[in-house]
C-alpha cells in the first residue's frame, strides 16, 4: 500500500462535494469554521472510545481499533474541508508543516 497524501484526500473531498451538492454546505472561507467545528466533534468521539476502553484496548482489540480508525478518518475528513474551504493546497501545507518542524527541532 502506498502512503496516503493530502492531494488524494483533498481530491476524495471534492468528490464528495460535488456529489452532494445542494445537500451539503458549500466549500467556501465562509463555511471553513464549521468543517473545523465539525472536525472537533469528530476528535471528541475518538477521544470517547479510548476514554470508554483504555488506550491499549482501543488499538488492540480489532472492533475497537476499526471503530478508532474510523472517527480517525473522519477527522481527517472535515480538516482536508477546512483545508478546501480556504484554498489550502498540499503544496502550501508541505512548505508550512516543513518550517515548523525546522523551527521546533531547534526550540529546545
């Protein structure tokens, strides 16, 4: 298996998007803030199944794990719309992400 980009997520979303349009809230710097709102509940529910279960049985027992992966995924979903929302390419995000990490491996 190949690793996953932010390219391949961010154009899944697109997809998703055009497919339900009308039904789902438009991609636009004005909606951002509620894919980000959204994000969050979604990271709350990760947090639920190992506050629910303990961090060892949450990535051990495989219906826990899947479920885990799962609210993961979805996460990772409504950040790839955040990112849509306010033009935000891989490209971009690679160059930011790369700075801080140079920048945090010299902090301390």
């Amino acid at each position: 298996m190949t690793d996953f980009g932010i390219s391949e997520m961010q154009e899944m979303q697109r997809q998703l998007q055009k497919k339900y349009k009308g039904r789902w809230e438009l991609i636009g710097p004005e909606t951002g803030k509620n894919k980000l709102l959204w994000m969050i509940g979604e990271v709350g529910e990760v947090i639920d199944i190992i506050k629910k279960n303990g961090d060892i049985r949450a990535v051990s027992d495989p219906e826990l794990r899947k479920a885990l992966v799962e609210e993961m995924a979805d996460v990772l979903m409504f950040y790839n719309d955040a990112l849509l929302c306010w033009g935000i390419s891989a490209e971009e995000l690679k160059k930011e992400y790369t700075d801080k990490f140079r920048r945090n491996l010299e902090r301390w």
